[in-house]
C-alpha cells in the first residue's frame, strides 16, 4: 500500500480513512499490466485528503519459494506491483500534489533483512527504499516529503504461512525483541506522523515498526 496525502487547509491526522476533508488523489488497485502503461489514472476528488494505492493482486504460481523454484513471471509480477507499482502511482501523485505533500510508501523489515524463499518479495522492499530517497532529493523543492513505513511481522493474512507453523513462527518471535505479533492499530500512529506537520522536516527515511525484529 502507498499512501498520498495532500495537504490542503483545514486536514487534520487520524485514522487512516480512504478519504477526508480536503483535496485528493485517488488511485487504482495497482496489477501486473500496468507496468505497460505510460500513465495511471488517477481521479481528482473533493473531499477527499488522503489516496491508496493498494496492491491486492494475487500473486500466481509460489511466490515463496528460493531461486531454483521461484517462476520469473512470479519475480515480475512482485516487482511490478511493490516497486513499479509504486513509482508509477507517485508519477501520478506528484503531478497534482502541491508544497507540504506526503508520499508515504509502505515497505518491510524483510527489505533489510530477507529471509529464505523471501528473495523477490525482499529486493522489491529493498527497492522502494531506494525509490523512496530518490524521490526525497527529487521532490524537496517542490515541498513535498517521501517517507517509508517498514512493518515487523504483524497479526495479518500475510503472516499466517509462519502463525500456522509452530517452528516458522517461533523462528520469527524468536527474533523480534518483545516476542510477539504486532496488532495492527499499533501500526496507524506512524502514517499519522509522517503525514502530519509534525513531520515536515522529515524526508528520505525509514520509520520501522517491528517490536525489535531488526535488533536481535
């Protein structure tokens, strides 16, 4: 998921809603076909503060799996919908959005810390990181902030291959500091910082939030 926000007069943080008070763009589900396409389209609202760009394709064939079994269509298609998908929808965005934007992509601590069969998932992660400080030094004139929010392992459907297994998941608890899932509403306050003016001298960096997963 990608978020963009506009920061029009009168927005105020809270909950991330799909819309709310203000100007706004609103973005496509993001699939494999449109890596082919020159442009995204993308729909000015009012209100309406707050975009997603959210990636609920499917990914077809095993999609964790190491390189000896990891189809290349299946490569792509990662890669499409994390980093391609993501630089497409901020072209999009940054057309529209003005002084005091927020580009505000969601990554993963697997992006610095991959784990077996992860390899495609991990480098797009990795990827957007490095779109995300691009895009920072490229947009600093125009106002506008880009920043990454990086996810632990979180109590979602993603994780439940490793929940389900009793050796997978201690491997994961076994290396998150506090020894636990993190629930999802502990994961709201930081879009809500980095997308509030709280936040304005912050660009090009990675806020995580893992429960210590990346200290031990």
């Amino acid at each position: 998921m990608t978020i963009f926000t506009s920061r029009a007069p009168g927005f105020t943080t809270g909950p991330v809603p799909t819309r709310s008070p203000g100007w706004g763009i609103a973005l496509p589900d993001f699939d494999t076909r449109a890596s082919t396409r020159t442009e995204v389209d993308v729909e000015i609202f009012i209100p309406g503060a707050i975009a997603m760009l959210s990636s609920r394709r499917k990914s077809r064939g095993r999609p964790v799996a190491g390189p000896r079994k990891t189809d290349p269509s299946v490569w792509r298609q990662i890669l499409d919908v994390n980093l391609t998908g993501a630089f497409l929808g901020a072209r999009a965005a940054t057309r529209v959005m003005g002084e005091g934007g927020r580009l505000i992509f969601t990554g993963s601590v697997l992006g610095e810390r991959p784990r077996e069969g992860l390899a495609a998932y991990s480098a797009s992660k990795a990827g957007l990181v490095g779109l995300a400080k691009a895009l920072a030094l490229d947009l600093a004139a125009a106002g506008i902030t880009v920043n990454v929010v990086a996810p632990g392992w979180f109590d979602s459907p993603l994780v439940e291959p490793w929940k389900n297994n009793a050796e997978l998941g201690d491997r994961v608890l076994a290396h998150t500091a506090q020894r636990r899932w993190g629930a999802p509403d502990e994961l709201v306050g930081a879009y809500q910082f980095l997308a509030s003016d709280s936040s304005a001298f912050v660009t090009g960096t990675v806020l995580t939030v893992d429960g210590g997963y990346l200290l031990v």
